[in-house]
C-alpha cells in the first residue's frame, strides 16, 4: 500500500528557510508535487517534478523554492527559503496514481492520487 509521510514543517521567522521531505513506501517513481492550504484558503500548488527530475514552480514560488527527488530513497524534497507569512500553510505530497501521463510534471491537484497527511509551515512576521 502507498504512504507518503511529510516531514521538515516548523514555525520560522520571515526570511527563514525550511526544508520539507516526503517518503514514500510502496510507491515506484512516478511524478510528486507539492501543494499547500491554508486556513480559509483552497489548496493551492507549489511545486512539481517529474520521474526524470524536470520542474515547475507555481507563480508565487518566484525563485525561492527548490523542489529535488532521490529515487533511491523514494523521496520527495522541497527546499524552502525566503520564507514570508503568506506562506504559512499546510503543506501535502502527492504522487500520480499507475495510469496515465504517470511521468509528467503537473500543478493539477486533480492529477494526483497519493497524498500525505500534511506538515504545518507557520512563518511569523
């Protein structure tokens, strides 16, 4: 059975970094995302990588993110810095299911099918 479990989540001060990590057990290398929610918000995107390593970023990431996979491991990364109070959130793994386009990068959260329980970034002004 798959499980992706989010670690790395803390209360930083504005500026700050953090570095989320995500393991997945019973799960081959298909593509992950990262998307976060917060309170009163819908979920939102951040970060996409496919099976061969290639990215994307959503708009609000403006360069201060850095989403990394170690297939070895079956792990999943996002390198946070330049962190600001709007980046407060939960933030959630995901992973494409064995159909499909299993391979390409995407910002859909409709794409996946995994998801972790989540790890709470709070960033404080």
């Amino acid at each position: 059975q798959v499980q992706l479990v989010e670690s790395g989540g803390g209360s930083v001060q504005s500026g700050g970094s953090l570095r989320l990590s995500c393991a997945a057990s019973g799960y081959r290398g298909y593509a992950m995302g990262w998307f976060r929610q917060a309170p009163g918000k819908e979920r939102e995107a951040v970060a996409s990588i496919s099976c061969s390593g290639s990215t994307i970023y959503a708009e609000f990431v403006e360069g201060r993110f850095s989403v990394s996979r170690d297939n070895a491991k079956n792990a999943l990364y996002l390198q946070m810095n330049s962190l600001n109070p709007e980046d407060t959130a939960m933030y959630y793994c995901a992973a494409k299911g064995s159909t499909g386009r299993v391979c390409d990068k995407s910002l859909r959260a409709y794409d996946y099918l995994r998801w972790g329980q989540g790890t709470q970034v709070t960033v404080s002004s």
